[in-house]
C-alpha cells in the first residue's frame, strides 16, 4: 500500500470521525431522555411514556436540523454570521423561545387535524400520535439529509392525518384544516417572494441606484433599519411573547412603532456623527445591515422556538397526557416543563449536529446572497406572518423564507439580465465608426443614477427625432436600453428539488404514518 492510499485512508477516516461523533450526541439525548421518562411513568403506561419521549426527541432534532435553517440561513449566507456564530445564536434563542414562551396547548395538533372523539379508544389514540411523531421525524430526517428545507408543520400535520385516517377513516379529518393548509404551499413562497423582491428593489432605487450611495446610505439605512425594528418587535410581542404577555394587535404595532422610532433616532445619530464611516461603495453600505442581521436571526429564532416547538412536543404531550391521566382525553392539556425541555434541547442539540447541511443551502445554493439582501428576505418573513395572520391565511415561515431568497434572486435575473447580449447585438447592426459612440453612451449610462438614465433616454429619443444621434440607435435599440436583460442567478434544480420536496411533504408523511400506525398497533395487540 503506498504513501496516498494511506493519506486517502485517513481523510475518509478523519470524515467518519465527525459523523460518529454527530450520531452519537444524538444517541445519547435520546437515551437521556427514555431514562428521565422512564423515572416519570409507572404502571401499564411506563413503555408507552419511554416510546414516546424517545421519538419526542428524535423528532426535535430533526426541527433544529431543517427548520431553523430559515431563520440563520440568509445571514449566513450573506457573511453577517459564520455558521458557528449562528448556530450558537440560534441554539441559544431557539432553546429560549421554547422554554420562557412555548407553546400552553396541545389542542391544534391533536384536536383541529382530526376528531380525536371518533377513535374508538384512548389507546388507539395513543398509537395514532406515536405513528404521527414517529413519521414526521423520518421525513425531516430524509428532507434534511438531501438538504431540502421542509416545513415541519407540513410534516407533522401529514403525519397526524395519516395515522387518524389509518385508525378510523378519512371522515376523523378536518378537511377544512387540510385544505388551508394546501392553499398555503402557494401563499406562503408566493407572498414571500414578492415581499422580498419589493423590499430589494426599494433598497436598489433608493440607495445602490444613486451615484451618491454614501449619503443615499446615510438618508435611508435609519429608516430601513427602523423600520426593520418596528416589524420584527410587532413579530416577536405577536408570535413569540403572545403566551407570557398578552397584548392585542394594535398594542403590538404600537409597542414596535415606539421600538422603531428610537432605533431610527440612533442608527441616524450614528451615521451622521461619523460621516466616514460609509464610503461610496456597495461594499461599505451592505456592512451597515450586519448588526441588524444579527438581531434577526436571534428574534427570528426565539419566535421560531416558542412557535414550532409544539410540532416536537405536542404530540408527545397530548400521550403524556393520556398515559399521567389513566385514559382521560383533555382537548387543552398543559405541556409539562420536563415535556418543553425535550423539545428545546432536542432543537438546540438538532441544530447544532446537523443544521449546517440545510443552512448551506437556503444560505449560498439557491442564489448569492448579500447583506442587503438578507435583510429583504427576513423583513420579508416578518411582515408576510404579520400580515397573514391577521388575515386567517395559513402559512408556513419555511416556505416564506426560502420563496424569499428565491424572490430575492429572481429580481437579480431581472435587473441584471444579458446586458452584454444586448450591446452585440447593437453593435452588430452598426457600422465600425458607430462603435465608439456607442460604447461611450453606455459606459455613461452605466454609472447614471436612475434619475439621470431618464434624462439620457429622453434626451436620446429627441436627438433621434431630429437626427442628431451620433451613435445612430434605432427606436428598439433605445427601448432596449431601458430593459434589463436575463441572467440565470438562481439554481433552477435547487427550485425543482424544494418544490418537489415540498410537494409531497404531506402525504409522504401522511403514508409513512399510516403504515407506522399499523405496526404499532399490531405490536401492542400482540
């Protein structure tokens, strides 16, 4: 064997080293878990406790692997966070947001998916929760494997459905719940995108457009940043405090209204007291959105913690809650404090062992992402839950952050679009001593504000009329230059594998926890 198998050798060793040691964090919460269970249960309900508890866990790992990739991917991605940075924060602000405003209730997951009052038994209902957590886990783990970023909310309301219709039949759905649910695969990317594209654009006309970006930065970063502070304030009282401090919509937009003003008030103070601190480059503007990058991810994260950790935990409690009560059914259980732990760790532990896979591919595989524009995909996120929940309409945070990103580099294709395309094709419909005129115009009209390519079109478009043009363009040749032409800067396979993974996240999960509903139940029969 020669020197370079050997090196070959130990790399693929060093490789396995880490996903040993990765597998075995995760062995060890589990078993950690069915150990503390198994102390909490006695009697008859002691294995089904140490069951549950185990795939509890489990499946809050897998929440912290794929879904807080949401909340930190675009930071990442945009260099605002190492990824050690943000897997720190948002193991922190995730375990925080579950443990100080988790979930009270269970009802949504175990009473608004199906008519729990149509199993015939508490056991059978029992069986249908396992197989729903147990499934739910698998698809995220397979999702998160392949690096697609699933909601899993999806996930586990699949699984639910599944397992209710495998013990009674498709008449225990609440098929309203469902259908919203569906309509949601299309509002929640959809909404994001736009939110994210419109936030983009405002940024480009308002600042990187202007042949000043300096004072543009200085005039309109405080109101961006401001107004980012008013959002995300309203977002965390609304979605991430509504269990510790009840507050009605109007007090939550008035709270963050007066948490906006203030940071606009210092972010402005800042800039203006140190007029060197931006230099009249992109560059120079886009580190002006990394603090409040960082404050996204950690207020994006404690509200994901204290929302989606009843996704681990509910079903989980609602057994707990059977087994604790002797197979008394109580549709607004509390979750225990033990219960609630589970799913922080377990999400804080997931995150950190196997999250980076998924961050890197909301982060950097979709399309390139920059400070500024990971602002626009997490102003983006804040607002659309806003707005949607007000609204009744049912969507998921995943699917807005990645239709986001996805928002964000489809505006980029259009902005950007073949420009060098575009001047051949002018420049082959023109004579050799036409050349030079025509490259002076464009490298002018390149470095024009917006405001100045008007005056140049115009004054492009007289010349023309009265034959002045020296450059010779014809009427299309001087629409095109109004246009901006298309580049491919979104990964059109990452679009069709998220789409398809989204697509099926239901009744994969849906399937898998009907066959996993049938051999549970034909386990604890035997």
């Amino acid at each position: 064997m020669d020197l370079q198998h050997i090196s070959d050798i130990e790399r693929a060793a060093h490789q396995g080293r880490g996903e040993v040691f990765r597998l075995g964090m995760g062995v060890l919460f589990i078993v950690g878990v069915m150990f503390y269970s198994a102390l909490r249960g006695s009697g008859e309900g002691s294995l089904t406790l140490v069951m549950a508890a185990m795939i509890g866990g489990y499946m809050a790992m897998n929440i912290g692997a794929n879904d807080v990739a949401n909340n930190v991917g675009p930071a990442v991605g945009s260099k605002a966070l190492t990824l050690a940075g943000a897997l720190v924060i948002a193991a922190i602000f995730e375990a925080a947001g579950a443990l100080i405003a988790g979930g009270e209730v269970i009802s949504t997951i175990r009473g608004g998916i199906i008519d729990a009052s149509q199993l015939p038994d508490s056991n059978t209902f029992v069986w249908v929760m396992l197989a729903a957590l147990l499934a739910g886990a698998l698809w995220l783990n397979i999702a998160t494997a392949v690096g697609a970023p699933v909601s899993t909310t999806h996930s586990i309301v699949g699984a639910v459905l599944g397992a209710g219709m495998a013990a009674a039949g498709p008449g225990i759905v609440a098929w309203g719940t469902m259908s919203s649910i569906a309509a949601s695969w299309v509002i929640s990317p959809l909404l994001g995108g736009l939110f994210a594209a419109g936030f983009l654009y405002l940024v480009k006309r308002s600042i990187t457009y202007q042949v000043d970006m300096a004072d543009a930065a200085r005039r309109m970063v405080p109101v961006l940043v401001g107004f980012m502070a008013w959002t995300f304030a309203t977002y965390l009282i609304l979605k991430g405090l509504n269990k510790v401090w009840k507050v009605g919509f109007t007090g939550a937009v008035l709270y963050g209204l007066a948490v906006g003003v203030v940071t606009f008030l210092l972010v402005r103070r800042v800039l203006r007291g140190r007029s060197g601190i931006v230099a009249n480059t992109k560059q120079s503007v886009n580190k002006l959105f990394t603090v409040p990058l960082i404050f996204a991810a950690a207020l994006l994260s404690f509200a994901h913690g204290s929302n989606d950790v009843a996704n681990a935990v509910g079903p989980l409690a609602a057994i707990v809650d059977v087994v604790t009560s002797g197979g008394e059914f109580h549709r607004d259980a509390p979750i225990p404090t033990w219960v609630m732990m589970v799913g922080a760790i377990g999400i804080a532990l997931g995150l950190a062992l196997f999250g980076p896979k998924v961050i890197r591919t909301v982060g950097s595989e979709i399309t390139e992402l920059d400070q500024m524009r990971a602002y626009c995909i997490a102003m983006a996120a804040t607002i659309t839950v806003i707005i949607a929940s007000q609204l009744g309409l049912p969507v998921s945070s995943t699917h807005i952050a990645v239709g986001g990103v996805f928002g964000v580099g489809f505006l980029r294709e259009y902005l950007k679009s073949n420009y060098d395309r575009m001047l051949s094709e002018i420049k082959a419909h023109h004579p050799e001593g036409d050349l030079a005129a025509i490259e002076a115009f464009v490298a002018h009209f390149e470095k024009a504000s917006v405001e100045e390519k008007g005056a140049m079109l115009r004054d492009l478009k007289e010349r023309s009329k009265k034959a002045q043009d020296p450059a010779h363009f014809s009427k299309v040749e001087r629409k095109g230059l109004k246009k901006v032409y298309r580049r491919e800067l979104v990964k059109r396979s990452q679009l069709m594998r998220i789409a398809a993974a989204w697509i099926i996240t239901v009744p994969a999960s849906a399937l898998m926890a009907a066959i996993l509903y049938f051999t549970i139940r034909g386990m604890m029969l035997q």
